[in-house]
C-alpha cells in the first residue's frame, strides 16, 4: 500500500483508549484533555463500546460530547469492560455488531484498534467493509486504511526530545493514564515540545454526532 504521508518533517497522530468512559474522574480529565488539544494535536478517541450492564445513556452522552469535539474512533473490547481480548464467541461479528450499534445512535467512528491489539483475518475484513482505518498495526506508516499505533506514552515522550524526530509517530495513551499526574504532564510536554519542533498532526476526519 502507498503511504499518505504528508510532506512535513514529522507527521503526528495521538489517540486513547478510553477503557473507562462511565468514570467520572476519567472522564473529565479526557474532557479537558479533548478541549485543550495540548501543542493543537487533536486527540483520537477510540471508544470502547458499552457491555451489559454498564449505562448505556451515559455512555451514548459522552460519546457524542466527545465526537462533536473531534475524531471519534471504535475500540472493541471482546469479553468484557477489564478484558479486551477474545475468549470465545465470532470476533468479526462483535464489530459489525458494535458498529451497527454505533450507527443506530448517531455515531459514525472513522476509525478501530482492537482491544489488546487483536485483530485476525475475519476482523481485518469486517474493519474494511465497515469502512474504518485500523489502528491496530503496531509498527509501519499510515496508509490507505490503516494508521499504525507506533509509540506508547514513554516512547512518545523520548521521541520528543530525541536529537531527529521520526518521520511518522502515532502515539497513544488510556483514559486511566491521565488519573497520574506525572503520565498527564509528560502527555501535554511532549505534544507541545513535538509542536514547537515543527511536527504536525495528520489529518484525522471527525465523526458525526446528533
């Protein structure tokens, strides 16, 4: 596949996980982090999906809060809240069956990232039926219908102040990350310090709301 990079010296992508979108204290730090786009990189939110049990209207309000804010991702969770990968049932028909969820509320994700990073062949094809760039890649450059996660928060902090940045880094953290005060200010640094060295954010397409 061709790459789509743009012709800059260091193109950036950030996006979380949110893994606990019904938390308050979480939740509001995520907010805040949405409005003040540190260093001007709009986050990523992949959401994971509401499971039984959990408020689906509370859930639904916050989802749409944050996609009117900017890009709005999927992120399915297989098991449960606290397990992300698969321990049994059809993996590919959990994301279509979330994605069709989604729609049916209102939400329009543009993006995916398997929890736990997986994903199968079932899965890769349900991804681009339904239209998402898949994050799940770990390694790689952005290219038709994906958008490799290459750095954890660490790496994106050292990548920051390293003497040459990359040429294309998708850096990523979780909603939990930033209940730490030292894991959210090294976020904001190292988004600002990437900034002020000339990166630029790719172009992410947002979703639509009601």
């Amino acid at each position: 596949m061709q790459s789509i990079l743009p012709a800059v010296s260091a193109a950036v992508a950030v996006s979380c996980h949110l893994e606990r979108p019904l938390d308050d204290e979480a939740w509001s730090r995520c907010l805040a982090l949405a409005r003040g786009r540190p260093g001007g990189f709009p986050i990523l939110w992949l959401v994971r999906a509401p499971h039984d049990g959990e408020d689906e209207a509370l859930w639904l309000e916050r989802a749409w809060e944050l996609a009117a804010l900017g890009p709005f991702g999927h992120h399915t969770h297989w098991t449960s809240p606290s397990h992300a990968r698969p321990s049994g049932g059809d993996p590919a028909a959990r994301v279509r069956a979330e994605a069709a969820w989604l729609r049916e509320h209102g939400l329009l994700p543009t993006h995916w990232c398997g929890g736990g990073w997986y994903s199968d062949d079932a899965v890769a094809a349900a991804v681009a039926e339904l239209g998402y760039v898949d994050c799940t890649p770990r390694r790689g450059e952005p290219a038709d219908g994906t958008l490799p996660t290459t750095h954890t928060l660490g790496r994106l902090a050292r990548a920051a102040v390293a003497p040459r940045l990359p040429r294309y880094l998708h850096g990523y953290f979780h909603d939990y990350d930033l209940l730490d005060p030292r894991r959210r200010a090294a976020l904001a640094a190292a988004l600002r310090i990437l900034r002020a060295r000339g990166a630029r954010p790719l172009e992410l397409s947002p979703a639509s709301a009601p």
